[in-house]
C-alpha cells in the first residue's frame, strides 16, 4: 500500500502553547514516528499574513519561534518535511485556479471564517486575502496530495471546504486532486483545551496561554492561579469538576488516572483545597513541558542552522508542489507550449 501523506500547519503568530501540543503537535510526533505517512508540516506564514498585513515583522519573529517548538516536541526534520508557506509560489497559483470553482456566498458561509471575523472586528473592512484563506488552505492540502490533515476542531469546516474544491476540481478536469481526511485529537477536550482562566479556548489574544517555551517559575504561577470552582470557597465546601479547568488540565495531561479519579472523587465531597489540587497538576505540567523546554534551549543556539534546515524543507515541497501543479495546467488545458 501506498504510504499516507499527511500536510498540517500552522499560522505564525507567536509562540505555541499546550493547547496547540495537545490539540495537535503530539499526535503529528506519533504519525511521524509510526512510520506509517509521509509527513509535511508547514508554517503558514503567508496565511498569517491575510489579516497580519501591516506587521509583517511580527510573522517574520514568529515564523523560527514555532520552527523552534515543532523541533522541541520532537518533530524530526529528517523524518518530516518542515517548510515555508510563502516559499512556495505554486501554492498561490493553485488558489487562483480553485478560486474559479469556489462561490463567494460559500466563503462567506465558512464557520471558523465567519467566526474569526467576528472576533477581529473587520465589519465590512474584511480583507480579501482573509476572506479566501480557505481556498489557499486546500491549495496547501492538495499541492502535496495529502490524504490525511491531523488538525484542531476549528479546521475542520477548512477540510470540508477542501474536500468539495477536490470534488468539483476532479469532475470538471478529471482525476487529479486526492481528497483529504482531517484528524483530530481523540479526547473531546483536546480539540479545544480551555485557557487557565476557564474560558473556552486557549488564546493568545486573551492571554490565557501556557507557552511551550515558558520557564518552570511561570508555569507554576499560571497554573497556580488557574481558573477553578468559584463557589468552592472553604476547602471543606463541596466542589465542582465539570468546568473545573484544572481538573480538565488534569484528565488531560496526568498519567495516573487512578490517582486523579480519587482527587475528583474527594473534591466532589468536599475536604480537598485547591491549592492542592493545583500543586499536584503543576508537577505533571513541569514534568510534560521541561524536557520540551530543554530541547528548545539547545537549538536555539543555532538559529542559523534553523534556517537552512527550513530551506531544504521548502526546497523539497517546492518540488512537490510543481509536480501537482504541472498536473492541474495539464488537466485545465493551460500548457499551451508543453510538447505532448
Ligand atoms: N489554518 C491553520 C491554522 O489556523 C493553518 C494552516 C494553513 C493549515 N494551511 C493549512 C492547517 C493546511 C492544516 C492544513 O493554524
């Protein structure tokens, strides 16, 4: 059987936090150590770009901030395919010819869009290129033929809208796009872990984030002033679990199971404060999160080399990228000066 090929990404934005590990970097680390895909991982910095277009230094400071945290979790760049959006001219060629067979009402439609815009506030001052990500998305996803996208639960109207791009593409031109399968984390919580102040989403626009790169000193006051049960007042006052963000922390992170059951069990009864429990959850978020953090220190000592890893990267898709495009001309009937 042929190897699966996985493509997933991220927006340069900041650095990345324990919702982005949870919700996708560690399960990206088992596919490329399975041995089953091939994998590509791309930093989307140009997709970071459709609503950043006014700071482009702060994509740029982004961009080996998150090449730094994919090499911390242990994505292996001689396994996986690191690369560079923007470095890839054909996947902006690929969006105009999906653009063609994409309605402006069906953007418009695009939940995780329609959200976004919302949340930032662009009213009628939406810029296009922000408007159509989505289409440059499933240029990302279909350049490298991926068949598999391990994404958080916000991408999935992206995969969705990629996989009707394919479908149309393919009926009108002949079979040429493979459509994808998104992955997502298989806790519930995963796809979306809470920010410490309980609200529904880890966010760097909050400010609720526990970063990658952060020292054992802030972890511990993040998590020491995380959001609990409000109502649980006095420590022998009976508390909750549900919504409860360290307990959510908890079932997420900790390996004993059994151990966090009990703490529920007599939290639930009353008699067990919170400065307990959270002294207990920063043990488990020190011990997941220093071995990343010391990974991290060793190559930031070459940024350089971080650079030139990302070259070979983008050097590597830009020839797989040609490859599918050359085969989108060919079907559209646009290489008018290519000897059969
Ligand atoms: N939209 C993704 C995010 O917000 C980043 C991204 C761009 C992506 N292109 C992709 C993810 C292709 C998966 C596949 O983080």
């Amino acid at each position: 059987m042929d190897k699966k090929i996985i493509l997933t990404g991220d927006r340069p934005t900041g650095k990345l936090h324990i919702g982005h590990y949870i919700g996708s970097l560690k399960n990206r680390v088992e596919f490329q150590n399975s041995g089953l895909y091939e994998s590509f991982i791309m930093i989307a910095d140009q997709q970071a770009l459709t609503d950043n277009a006014r700071d482009p230094e702060k994509i740029k400071n982004s961009l080996i901030e998150v090449a730094l945290d994919y090499l911390a979790v242990g994505i292996d760049p001689s396994k996986s395919t690191i690369f560079i959006q923007s470095q890839i001219p054909e996947l902006n060629e690929l969006t105009m010819h999906y653009l063609n067979i994409v309605t402006l009402s069906r953007l418009e439609r695009n939940p995780t869009v329609k959200a976004e815009i919302k949340q930032k506030n662009f009213e009628n001052s939406i810029p296009a290129g922000f408007l159509i990500y989505p289409v440059s998305q499933a240029a990302d996803i279909t350049a490298f033929k991926a068949t598999t996208v391990p994404v958080g639960e916000d991408q999935l109207p992206m995969i969705e809208q990629t996989r009707e791009i394919v479908r149309s593409f393919n009926s009108i031109y002949g079979e040429v796009l493979v459509e994808p399968e998104a992955i997502i984390p298989k806790e519930d919580t995963c796809g979306r872990l809470p920010g410490t102040d309980g609200k529904a989403k880890m966010s760097k626009s909050i400010g609720n984030c526990i970063y990658l790169s952060d020292d054992a000193d802030t972890i511990k006051k993040k998590v020491m002033s995380m959001y609990t049960d409000p109502s649980h007042i006095k420590v022998e006052d009976p508390g909750q679990i549900e919504g409860n963000t360290v307990f959510t922390y908890l079932d997420v992170f900790a390996t004993d199971k059994d151990a966090v059951e009990e703490m529920k069990e007599h939290y639930k009864r009353g008699g067990l404060g919170d400065m307990k429990v959270k002294k207990y959850l920063n043990e488990v978020m020190q011990a997941e999160l220093e071995p990343i953090r010391n990974r991290r220190i060793e190559f930031e000592k070459d940024i350089d080399a971080i650079y030139d890893m990302l070259k070979d990267g983008s050097d590597k898709a830009r020839a797989v990228a040609a490859n599918t495009l050359r085969e989108v001309r060919t079907a559209i009937g646009i290489e008018y000066f290519t000897k059969k």
